[in-house]
C-alpha cells in the first residue's frame, strides 16, 4: 500500500504560478505517477503523467504551461503551473500505477484545491 499526500494548493491570480507536491509514503520508482484535476460537476480529468524513465505527456489544455517531474530518491512528483486560468480551478489528485506480476496497483491522494480568481 502506497500513500500519497498532495500539498501546494492555493489560490492565485491568473497569469500567476504554483508548484503542487505529492509525496509517497514508499518508493514510486516503479510507479507510473500521474496528476489529475476535477472541478465541481465534472468528471476527474488526466492533467499530466511521468512514466518511469520515461518522458512525460500533458492534456492539450496544460501543455507548455505545466511540468510534470519526479524525484523517486525523494518519492515525491512535482505539477510545477505557470500562467493560471481560471478555467485550471480545481481539486488536483496525485495517482501512482503500476503492474507487477499481473496485479494492477493504483493509488490516490486525497487531493488539493487549486483557485485561479483575480
């Protein structure tokens, strides 16, 4: 069992910037590690997603403005978000995956509110 804590959500203007963290409680080195956004009434979208050792990959609504990263010595993964929308409001969850053996992992956070209003 692999727990994952998000932190980093707030409120920020549009045009601004936040870095959300999610931290493992063990290793993710084997983990696909993934960050997903839901807004009230709609349903939890993929945001962003780093294999490993792999190259990351965005929704077309985030590319070039957020980076997904992983620092599996610390077992943390990173949503670094430059230039806000209001439209990125939301409740930000961390996932881990992985298949070992033909078991399919899957892990959630519990979530963090991220606020894009001037």
């Amino acid at each position: 069992q692999v727990q994952l804590r998000e932190s980093g959500g707030d409120t920020a203007q549009p045009g601004g910037s936040l870095t959300l963290s999610c931290a493992a409680t063990k290793k993710i080195d084997i983990y696909k590690m993934s960050w997903y956004r839901q807004a009230p009434g709609n349903q939890r979208d993929l945001v962003a997603t780093i294999p490993s050792g792999g190259m990351p990959d965005y929704a077309d609504s985030v590319r070039g403005r957020f980076t997904i990263s992983r620092d599996d010595a610390r077992n943390t993964v990173y949503l670094q978000m430059n230039n806000l929308k209001p439209e990125d409001t939301a409740v930000y969850f961390c996932n881990a995956k992985a298949t070992i053996l033909r078991l399919n992992l899957d892990y959630w956070g519990q979530g963090t509110q991220v606020t894009v209003s001037s």
